[in-house]
C-alpha cells in the first residue's frame, strides 16, 4: 500500500460494530512501560518522550486494523503480517531489516511446555533486543497468560483455530532517532489450539515461523501523518488496546 498524505484508508472496524473511546496505552511521560496492541506485545524503554509512544502506538494500532480489514478469518497469518509490515512501512518506517525463518523445537534452550514458554526461549536467545528489552517483553507475556482478562483480550488477536500468531515489539530512541524492533510469530498446528499462551505443546505437531523486522522513524512523515492517523482511529470502531502494569 502506498499512503501519501491524505489517503490513509478509512477504518471500519474489522472486530466489532461499537465505537468505544480510545485508550492511550502508555500512561507515563518517562520509563518503561508496555501494552497489548492487538495481538502484539508492545513495550517502550524509558527514552521515549510522551509523543514517542503515541506515535508508536498510534502506528501499531493503525496497522492492526489495516491488517485485519484486509484479512479474512479462515485464512492464515502470512497475508495477516504482510498487510500489517506494508501498512507500517507506509506511515513512516524505513524498514531497515525484514527477516522470515523457519523455527523447530530442537532449537530451544530450555523446558518448553507451551506456545508462551516457546516465544519466551527465543526472545532470551534473539541477539536483536537488549537484557533490558528481553526483560520488558518476557515480564509483559508473564502478566498476560497469568491475568484473565488480558488473556482473554490477547486470544482475540491470536488464535484462528488451528493457526495462531503473536507479535512482540519494543521502540527505543537511540542516536536521537526512534526505532522499533518487532518479532512476528506464526503457529500451524495439526490440531484446532485454543489459545497460543498457555496451550500445551505436549500432543501438538506444529511448523512455526518468525519475522525479525527492524524500522526507524521518518520523523517528518510521522508528523506529518499524526493528525490525519489520529482522526481515522477517534472515528474506528474496536477495542485494540489493553493497558499493562508490568
């Protein structure tokens, strides 16, 4: 998709038909925090000013609802990802790496018994994220799989029977310019999953795939998508945030 300014598509609400007040996901002005955006994890570190993380969540939120516009529920998530990577690399991300691998159990480091405890091993093992970064993203899937109503939330994105998905990202300035890491996550199973969070792996064959994608803001697109961005998600229908305490 190619977004210039004044031709964001219009949002209608994929999920739900009720119009609901947006939340801002990021309460702090400084520190870290994260949140569920979607069926992403997204977290901040704390050099982001409080423009930082509404713009990064303004995009992600705005990708997440392109994405499932776009995308049917009977299908997989590779067309999910795709339209959700084009949609950010069109608002202002210079995509600066954009990776797909094939996954195999044999590869974990440690006892994995979930889908969770899988993502978690590779984020410990991803040369990508920072100690600090790793830390914010393993806390955040430890208080959604062990919180009810952040899980229940969560499974809306995730889970289309026997095909899941689940995202992780964090955004840090760094040389005075805003970055995000993000890793995409793709689950086909054998079997119909109930949830990709605390569903045991024991019984399950199942082929995994993850995208590594790097991207740095174009601060003057950003700026100058901000307003028209903003008013297509005020006039959106669904609920696609859900704040953390981590």
């Amino acid at each position: 998709m190619n977004h210039s300014a004044g031709c964001l598509p219009t949002l209608e609400g994929p999920l739900t038909g009720s119009r609901r007040s947006r939340v801002n996901p990021f309460g702090r002005s400084s520190g870290p925090e994260a949140a569920i955006i979607g069926g992403t994890i997204s977290s901040v570190l704390g050099n982001l000013t409080e423009q930082n993380r509404r713009d990064v969540a303004n995009s992600l939120e705005y990708a997440t609802h392109v994405a499932h516009q776009k995308t049917k529920e009977d299908e997989g998530f590779e067309r999910f990802w795709e339209e959700y990577m084009d949609c950010l690399f069109s608002i202002g991300w210079e995509k600066t790496r954009n990776e797909w691998s094939n996954l195999s159990l044999e590869d974990t480091t440690s006892d994995v018994e979930t889908f969770c405890d899988y993502v978690i091993d590779n984020i410990r093992n991803d040369p990508l994220y920072t100690q600090d970064e790793k830390d914010l993203i393993i806390r955040g899937l430890e208080v959604i799989r062990s919180q009810i109503d952040k899980h229940e939330f969560f499974r809306r994105f995730t889970v289309r029977k026997s095909r899941g998905a689940l995202g992780v990202s964090t955004a840090l300035v760094e040389d005075d310019v805003l970055k995000l890491r993000f890793s995409a996550f793709m689950f086909n199973c054998d079997a119909d999953v109930q949830d990709y969070l605390t569903s045991s792996i024991a019984h399950i064959t199942f082929d995994a795939k993850k995208g590594i994608i790097a991207a740095r803001a174009d601060q003057n697109s950003i700026d100058l998508h901000r307003a028209q961005l903003e008013e297509e998600l005020d006039q959106a229908s669904g609920d696609y945030i859900h704040r953390m305490d981590i």
